[in-house]
C-alpha cells in the first residue's frame, strides 16, 4: 500500500521493444519491394507462417487470424525476426 492505495506488481518477461519492431517493419519492406506484394501481405503472412492463428468467435463465427506482435515478449520477437531473416535472405 502506498499513499493510501493498493497497488498491484506485476512480474512478466519484457515486451518486444520498439528497435525489435522497427527492424521487423524494415524486413518486411525490403522483402515487399522484392516480390512486389504489400508489406502488409508480407506482414499477414509471416505472422501466420510463423506465430500461428489466433481464432475469434464473431456471432458464432469462428474467425482465424494470426497472432498480433504487440504482445510478444523480447525473446519471441527475436525468434520472429530471425526466421523473417531467413525468408529475407532467400529472397533478397
């Protein structure tokens, strides 16, 4: 308790940083320019290829997507860069 309010801690793994996505965003730019897909296709597709599909129920509908980046910690947006890496390296 402190000033008279509770608050709550948390312990969890850091979050991906910003230069983490920064350089992701960077990858898929290049490897856009280098098929002549969007990079929001080049996007929607390595986090499909990569992290999975979340799946969404909309009025009994289930909806698959992948997984957003946002909630991914440190190491898993490491994994996910290196495995864009590859692809970009194979392309570029």
């Amino acid at each position: 308790e402190q000033g008279g309010k509770w608050h709550e801690v948390s312990i969890r793994p850091p979050r991906r940083s910003n230069p983490q996505n920064d350089y992701f965003h960077t990858l898929l730019r290049d490897i856009a320019t280098a098929t002549g897909h969007s990079v929001e296709e080049v996007k929607h597709f390595c986090k499909a290829e990569y992290l999975g599909y979340d799946t969404v129920v909309i009025r009994g509908i289930p909806i698959a997507r992948p997984r957003e980046t946002s909630g991914l910690t440190e190491v898993e947006m490491t994994e996910l860069i290196t495995r864009t890496e590859v692809l970009h390296a194979d392309l570029i």
